[in-house]
C-alpha cells in the first residue's frame, strides 16, 4: 500500500493527527486549488470548477469536522470514477 493510499485510509478512518500538508496533498490530487488567506488569515481556500469551495484553517492537528468534509469529496469524486 503506498504512503499516498495510507493517506486516504486514514482519513476514511476520521483520524485524529493529520497535517495541514497531508490535506493539501490531498485536495490538490483531486483538482482542488489553493488560494492563500488574505490580512492575517489562517484559513486556507481551496477552489476547483463546478465545486463548492473548502476552507480549512491552517491548525495542526485538523479539526474532525474538516477532515469529514474532506472525506465527503473524496467520496464524491471515486464515485464520479
């Protein structure tokens, strides 16, 4: 299994200690940009056509109700495969 497939298990599992970059990693795989905050800002935006945008705090460890929208659009997207 590569590190990449033990990602995505991890967060199928809602795992408690991803990283911002782990979650970076993942939503550009899947097309997603990502537009850097403006004024001071910790949350990051990440935008791809025909989707509804996901912003994402730049916290460590990644709140659960993140990484459960975060596995939604995965979801979403192996489905459309």
């Amino acid at each position: 299994m590569s590190k990449f497939e033990k990602l995505i298990k991890r967060i199928h599992n809602l795992s408690n200690d991803l990283r911002f970059s782990e979650i970076k990693k993942i939503l550009e795989f899947y097309g997603y940009v990502m537009t850097s905050p403006r004024g001071g800002s910790s949350h990051y935006t990440f935008r791809k056509k025909n989707s509804n945008p996901i912003t994402v705090p730049k916290h460590e460890p990644i709140k659960k109700v993140y990484i459960i929208m975060i596995k939604n659009i995965i979801e979403g997207e192996e489905s459309d495969d």
